[in-house]
C-alpha cells in the first residue's frame, strides 16, 4: 500500500476540517509538517520512546553544533564588600 502524497493529505485535512474533525486535521497537518523535505520533524515510533508513546522529536539540521555553555562560576558574578 502506498503512502499518500502530501496533496492528497491536504485534501483530506481540507475535509476533515470542513467536518470540524480538528483533531483528524491536526493530525494530517503533523503528517505534512513531517514530510515537508528539509523538515526537522519526525514522527516517533510507537514503542520507541515508551509505551504507546507517539510524541514529535525536532532534529537539529546536519552540520548544527550546540553553543558553548557559560561559565556558571564567573559569568554575571560581582564580587560582593568591593573591588577585589
């Protein structure tokens, strides 16, 4: 079985919509955000992350590296009783 595109998705989320079926059409939208190429959603596998678990995960754009972590000790720090 094939898995729908995602214009036959908007189409159903278009329906579902006019049904007032919102949580079917937020759903789809989460389904096309996922397929969108160069999304940074994926969808979780269920059994993956938990039981019955079916939560969003973001993953960082390839060549993405964290920002250094502040120093906690000095950063914002004023000495206390005057200059030092």
């Amino acid at each position: 079985m094939a898995e729908p595109s995602i214009a036959e998705l908007q189409r159903a989320m278009a329906q579902a919509m006019d049904h007032e079926d919102y949580e079917e059409a937020a759903r789809l939208r989460d389904l096309i955000a996922a397929r969108q190429p160069g999304s940074m959603i994926r969808i979780q596998q269920p059994g993956q992350m938990g039981i019955g678990t079916d939560t969003q995960a973001v993953s960082p754009p390839a060549g993405w590296k964290p920002p250094p972590k502040p120093d906690l000790m000095t950063k914002g720090h004023k000495p206390r009783g005057g200059k030092r």
